[in-house]
C-alpha cells in the first residue's frame, strides 16, 4: 500500500508525499478507507485536478498524458478513455489510478510502465533518504520525480504511433462529437468555460440532492449558463429539518421526487405532503399517538410510523387502521375492564388497535397476565397488568397462560393455570388459587408474610394465614379428605417435610410447626373446600 499511495501523489501532484501525508493515509488504509476514496482526496483536496484541468475530457486527458508519460496520447487510447468518460464509468476522481493500471496492462504501452515505475523508484528514493521528517521539502520532492522523463527512460522503438493532434480539431477523439460538452463535475472544474457549452449529464446529475446541492451558487450559475439548462431536473434527499425549512420551499416544490432521511413530527409531514414538487414524496412519521391519530392523510401517506408514547384504545384504532405502506409500531394504554371489553369485542374490526400492538398495558393492574382474546392473528397477546387491584373475577380474565410475576404487596389470582408458575417478591402477597386442573406452583414464598387462599378470590372465603415466622422457602400442602388425614392430620406421620394440611371435603386447615404430625398440630381455620382434590396444588 504504501508503493501505491507514493505512486498515486507522484502521478496526480508530480512530487513524492509527505512522510506525514503517508503516515495518515497508511492509517486511513487500516482503518478501513478505500484507496479510491484516497485518490479522490489527492485530486480534488490536494490540487491535482488544477494540473490536468481543461475545458473538455479530451483537454483533460491530454493533459493527464503529457503529466503522467510525458507524451501526447494516441488516438487510440484517448478515445477508449472518452468513452470511458463519456460513459461514466470514470471521472477525475478515479482518472489518475484508471490510467496507472492501463499503462501496465498487457495492451498498455511499455514505456509509459517504465516511467511510472521510474517516478515511483525516484520519490521512494528520496523518502527513504531523508534524515528526520522535518528534512522534506515539497520543491525537492518535485524535482526527483520531475527528474525521471521520458527521454531517460523509454525505448524509441516501443514509442506508440498515430498521436492525437491537438491542432487538428477533426482528428482523435472528443467529447460525443462536441468539444463544448461537460459533465457537470467537468465544468465545475474548468479555468475557462466556452462561451457556449452544454451539460451532459443535467438530466440526472442531482437526482437524489440535498437543498445545499442544489442551492449551491457556483452550481446553479453553470448549469444556467448552459444551452440546454432547460433539461435541468433534480430531486431532494435530505433531512426533514431541511426539508420543511422556509427557505427551502421554493426548492422544494421545485423538486421532482423528494424523500426525507430521517423521521418526521405530523407538522413536517403535513408541510412535505403540501409540497408541490411533481413526483412521489416519501416520509416516516414519529409523534406522539395523539398527533398521529389526528394526521389524516399525513398519517396514511407515511411509509413507517412509530408512536412515541402510548396509545389510548381510540387512537389505536385509527393509527392501526391507517393506510401507510410500511411498518406501524405503537403501544395501547388504558384500563382493564375498557381493554377486555375491547378484546372480547364481537367484532374483529373493532380490535385492530389491539392486535397490531407492540404492547398493551391496563393501568389499574399490575400483575402481568396473558391475555389471549385477540385471536391468533394479534401481534400482542401479553397485557400487563398494574396496581394490585383486584376488582376483575376469575371470568374476566377468560384463559390465562404462562407465568404470573410481581412486584410485591400484590394479589394474585390464578385459573386454570396448567401447572404453570406464579411469583411473587416475598413480601406481602397473597395468592388466590382456583379450581386449577394441574397444579399451581408458587415460587418466592414467605410464610411470615405471604397469603394462600383456596376456592376464591382474596377475601372471599377464609384464607390460609401462613404467618409462622422461621417457615420462608418451601411449603408444601397436603390435601385429602378428612378421613384419610385423620384427626387432627395425624395420619400424616412423624417425618414430612409438610407444615400444612386442608381437608378437602370439610375445608379445616392444619399446621404442624415442626413436620411431625403425631403431636403438636394447630386447626388454624377452614376455606371453602370446593371440589379440591390432592392433585390440584403444589406449593413449592
């Protein structure tokens, strides 16, 4: 790499570089930079495109020649290059490196290879031979590449024949025929623009601009005084904030297709929609749900759309509902009994703003609940929950799957649960198990403080008050009917790891403070019993 960068400034700036300009651009390399970006830089930043200037590509070129081979080009040559020009699949930026690799290609010319490689040899030499890098000198770094002409180097019998003639306007090639045809970048370039030219690339040159682009003085000066500035067409790709600026309305509806790079407020989209460029105008919207719901056509001729903070059922339903032709992320906020009510709508119209949701939150809950009534088409079936309130019954919440987990000082009420797990902080929770099929299994348990109450709701029947201090971690309730526990449970035994024991037929709750329960059992109260059967719950 570093051969090719001292190539590369002796070619385009006829000196060999700085060692700081090499350090840096080294650097640049590893970094991840492209060498062609790197030639661009020296051409345009450094002043190379000062040596090879000219009114056309075939004053370029000629120029470009006599700069890097020290001779004129053959026709040949210079008009495979115009093509290539002309065609653009070159340009000043990458003309320099374009020509260094056809020297030394197999059609190239062997002496132009030799005094690219001399040239190279030279401004190594002297870099390799300077003592300390304040010791450079930009004249000095010249005169050795300078050093290496032609003359010096070629084989007068390889010289190519059939050289371009610059006095002879008909002969060689030219720019499609007409040697006052620019490209746009080429007449930005030139010293001396004709007093009549034409742009060759007018109709596409700008067609994704920023407002600087197309505003910029120099630029709209060139292409006005061109004889077919009436092809000038241009469209905008910008950020929204230059977009929607006042002063760049004139510009703006001016504009063929305009498109905004990052996402816009509804006020910036209305004021892009009421453009009057005469092409397509393409926008993400990102607002609050309120303005979004309120966008109209704004909203609906967005391609993403993103709410910023949550929406209420009604404004949910109007953003979900919206025609934009790309992505809409948005959440739902609002009370539980307004979103059950929602989602056990009849109507599957009516639940579009749940569906689509990325979440849905009732603000007077907070146990986190699934709640599957959206169908299998919602994206959302998680509503959570928040509050520790517990004015819903067992019915409202339909069927519940997966795991229930809080934050502390909650009630959590589990149905039909299929052995799935509740969690609670461990401190203060009371845990309403009903009629589960399969087993309940309760994590996070603190006896000291913590509440289980069977066959209903929290305060609807007696609770089990597990309140004996020294018994956190695991509990374990036996279930079976009072015949099978025996008086005061006693058919347990004197060895289990069980402190707790409901009849299931009569609801009487004992507790056995050491797991012994031949002696030393307490009848704490009763619960209704319900149909409870052993299998039905394991606290662990």
């Amino acid at each position: 790499m570093r051969a090719q960068l001292i190539e590369l400034v002796a070619a385009t700036l006829g000196r060999a570089p700085s060692p700081e300009e090499l350090t840096n651009w080294l650097a640049d390399l590893e970094g991840g930079t492209e060498l062609s970006a790197i030639a661009e830089e020296i051409m345009f930043d450094l002043g190379g495109v000062g040596r090879i200037a000219g009114v056309n590509n075939t004053a370029i070129l000629v120029n470009a020649y006599q700069n890097l081979f020290g001779r004129l080009p053959d026709n040949t040559g210079l008009n495979y290059w115009l093509n290539e020009m002309n065609a653009g699949r070159v340009d000043l930026g990458n003309l320099i490196p374009s020509l260094l690799a056809g020297a030394r290609a197999e059609t190239g010319n062997s002496n132009d290879a030799l005094v690219i490689n001399g040239r190279l040899l030279a401004a190594t030499q002297y870099l390799d031979g300077l003592d300390g890098d304040d010791n450079y000198s930009a004249s000095a770094a010249a005169a050795a590449v300078s050093a290496v002409t032609r003359g010096s180097v070629a084989d007068s019998a390889e010289e190519p024949s059939d050289l371009y003639d610059p006095n002879d306007q008909g002969d060689g090639g030219d720019d499609n025929g007409d040697d006052n045809s620019f490209t746009l970048q080429q007449a930005l370039a030139a010293t001396d623009l004709p007093d009549t030219y034409t742009i060759s690339d007018i109709a596409t040159v700008h067609a994704a601009a920023t407002i600087a682009d197309v505003t910029d003085a120099n630029t709209m000066t060139v292409i006005a005084g061109a004889e077919n500035s009436a092809d000038y067409v241009y469209s905008l790709s910008d950020t929204v904030a230059n977009l929607v600026d006042a002063g760049a309305a004139n510009t703006v509806d001016g504009a063929v297709n305009v498109t905004a790079t990052d996402a816009a407020t509804v006020a910036q989209g209305d004021i892009l929609v009421a453009a009057a460029n005469t092409g397509t105008t393409t926008y993400n919207l990102n607002d609050t749900a309120a303005a979004l719901a309120a966008a109209g056509g704004t909203l609906n001729s967005a391609t993403n759309v993103t709410a910023s903070d949550a929406a209420n059922l009604a404004q949910a339903e109007t953003i979900a509902d919206a025609t934009n032709t790309g992505t809409t992320t948005y959440s739902v906020e609002g009370t539980s009994a307004n979103l059950i009510t929602a989602a056990q709508d009849a109507s599957a119209a009516n639940k579009n703003g749940l569906n689509d949701a990325a979440t849905i939150t009732a603000t007077d809950l907070n146990e986190v609940v699934t709640f599957d009534q959206l169908g299998a088409d919602a994206a959302a079936t998680r509503i959570a929950f928040f509050d520790g309130e517990t004015t819903l019954s067992a019915a409202d919440y339909n069927t519940l799957t997966g795991s229930i987990d809080t934050s502390g000082g909650d009630n959590i009420i589990v149905d039909t649960m299929n052995g799935a797990a509740v969690t609670g902080n461990g401190a203060n929770d009371t845990f309403a198990l009903l009629s589960s099929d399969t087993g309940v299994t309760v994590n996070s348990f603190v006896s000291a403080q913590d509440t289980v109450a069977l066959g209903g709701v929290a305060g609807a029947v007696a609770a089990i008050a597990l309140s004996v201090a020294g018994q956190d971690g695991s509990e374990t309730l036996v279930l079976d009917t009072a015949a099978a526990l025996g008086a005061s449970a006693m058919n347990i035994g004197g060895a289990s790891n069980a402190n707790w024991a409901v009849a299931s037929d009569t609801g009487t709750v004992y507790y056995d403070a050491d797991g012994d329960w031949t002696g030393g059992v307490v009848t704490v109260g009763t619960v209704n019993a319900d149909t409870l059967v052993a299998a039905d719950f394991t606290i662990a």
